[in-house]
C-alpha cells in the first residue's frame, strides 16, 4: 500500500516529468495537500476512534458472546486488523525517526489492507453459505474451519505485506526524514508494479467479484423470502461491505491510475502532482475504515447490541440477572427463521 510521508505520497519518492529527455523533478504544489495541523487532527481522531471502538468489539466478543462459530471468529479477525491499523495511526502523524518504526508502519499498513479485504470478504462467502447453502454448510460453518479460514488469511497478508516491509527505508533531508521505499535501481520498475498489481488483483479483481456474486445470490433467495426479519439478517454485513467499497475504492482507483503512470500513459509532471494529492485524500478515506466497524456493530448488529447494552449494564449495575443470557436467547429468536445470522 502507498504510504503518505508528510502529505506527499511515499512510495514515489520522486515525480518525473516524462516528456524531457532528461528526468526532472516535479515539485509537489503545497497548497494541494493537507494542512499540517489538519492531518494530526485527523490521524489522532481516527486513532481514538479505532482504538475504543475495536477493543470494545474484541472484548466483548471474548468475553460474553464467547467463540462458537465462523461468523464469530470473522468478525474476531476483521476487528483485530483495524485495531492494528487504528495502533499504527500516531506513528503516521509524524514522521518516522528511526529504520524500525518506518518498517513497522509500512508492515501494519500493508498488512491492513490485505487482511482487511480478505476478511470482509470471507464474511461475505460465510453469509453466502449459510443464507443460499443453509443445510449444506452446517457442516462448514464451524469454529474450526472459520480458524483455518482465518489463520490462512493471516498468512497470505503477512506474505504479501513482507517485500514493502524489506524495501522500507528513511531518507533523510533538510533535517527531515521521510519512510519511503528503496527499490534496486535495475528492479525499481518491477517491484512498483508488483506492488500495485498485487494490491488491485486482490481488491479488485478477486474480493469485489465474490462479493457481488455472493450478494447477488443473497439478494435472489430473499427477495423470495416471507420472513419479515429477512432484511435484519443481512443488514450488518452487507453495511460492512458497502463502506469497505467507499473507503477502498477511492484508493484502488488511484493506484491503478498511478501504475498507468509507471507506464507512462500520464507523461507530464500536472498528472503526477494530481495524482499525489488523489493518493494523500485516498489514503485518509481508506484509513476511516478502521473505526466505522465498531459503530456498525452497535447500530445494526442486534446480537451484538444486546451483549453490549448487558456489558454496560453490568458495568453501571444496572439491570437484573436474566440479561446475561443474551446469546441463547438471540439464537433461539432466530434459529427457526429462514435467514438466520449470529449478528
């Protein structure tokens, strides 16, 4: 994924302007990017955001709904990638000052963004299965396979995320330093564009193909459905995936403007300087991403508004003793509807 340093996009560490015979720089216009104060505002926002919104999640997953089934470590995995992306965000309000923290916030970002698409995307294929499969996948839709499912996700994100983790680099000028990678000079060409080839394949050209197919048989076997909880059922996943593609799209579509540029479609150093300021934009609208899941939780997942509102409960001493039964009961309200969904 393409790292902002300041405002300026970090893995270009230069813009060329293409139609002089010899490369020359592109300044980047200043009064196109993010003011300074802004852009802390924003990172510090969205850190406090994620970091309470994730941890509530991931607690009270752990500790009252408990791990019984794919859905629950789904949405157990998803919540854990942003909370590591949310963990990564006071590091991007300054610039990176040693080696080590420049490798560790390309590696959380890169490992964001594979995670993140995998994950919403095996929820996805999980709601599939048990909405237009419902018998069929019974056998599927277990603890155990939503752990295989999930530790192979991890896998292939980490794998991904490792060659940006190992060209990751500070440069330091004007008594500055800015994270950024270094490629070989003789490889630089191809680890650019396998860097962003890797990341549209993933998002555009595998998840966002499965999702919609995914969607759209969902969509077919409700829209037969008597059931009046059947638009409850599906609520809370498709809103995640709704606000995955606001919030990555943007970006996807940069990158893949940026690689027409390593092509040299876009030749002249206005494109470069437009696409720079698309690419600090994206990236903020991409990271928003790692606090609206929380908040969906809340407002749309009725399990897990119930266990939450006994948390709280709990906590304040409000309440009375049956509410703590909250998962059975939730189950049971939906066990023997045609659409049946955990959250």
């Amino acid at each position: 994924m393409n790292i902002s340093g300041n405002e300026t996009e970090m893995y270009y560490d230069q813009m060329y302007d293409y139609n002089e015979t010899t490369y020359t720089f592109c300044d980047p216009d200043p009064s196109l990017m993010l003011p300074e104060g802004t852009r802390l505002v924003l990172y510090y926002v969205l850190f406090c955001l994620g970091l309470l919104g994730n941890s509530t999640v991931i607690w009270v997953l752990l500790r009252y709904i408990k791990l019984r089934s794919m859905t629950d470590i789904c949405l157990l995995s998803l919540s854990l990638s942003d909370l590591i992306l949310a963990l990564s965000l006071p590091l991007w309000a300054h610039n990176a000052e040693s080696l080590a923290s420049c490798k560790l916030m390309t590696g959380i970002y890169q490992l964001g963004f594979y995670s993140g698409t995998l994950f919403v995307t095996l929820m996805s294929i999980d709601r599939y299965l048990a909405i237009v499969h419902a018998v069929a996948a019974m056998r599927t839709r277990t603890l155990r396979y939503g752990i295989i499912a999930s530790l192979t996700i991890w896998i292939i994100s980490v794998t991904m995320a490792a060659p940006q983790v190992a060209f990751a680099s500070l440069e330091f000028e004007d008594n500055s330093s800015q994270c950024q990678p270094l490629y070989p000079d003789e490889w630089e060409d191809f680890w650019k564009m396998r860097r962003n080839f890797s990341e549209l394949i993933v998002s555009l050209l595998v998840c966002l193909p499965i999702m919609v197919f995914c969607y759209v048989k969902i969509l077919m076997v409700l829209s037969r459905s008597r059931n009046s909880k059947k638009g409850k059922a599906m609520k809370l996943i498709f809103t995640i995936v709704c606000l995955f593609v606001v919030c990555w799209v943007p970006y996807s579509v940069t990158v893949f403007l940026q690689t027409l540029e390593l092509f040299h479609v876009f030749d002249n150093c206005n494109t470069s300087t437009a696409l720079n300021t698309a690419m600090s934009f994206a990236e903020i609208i991409a990271l928003c991403h790692c606090c609206v899941n929380p908040i969906i939780y809340a407002f749309v997942g009725e399990k897990f508004r119930k266990s939450l509102i006994t948390v709280l409960n709990r906590s304040l001493g409000v309440g009375h003793r049956g509410n703590g039964v909250v998962t059975d009961t939730t189950d049971k309200e939906t066990s023997n509807t045609a659409v049946r969904s955990e959250y």
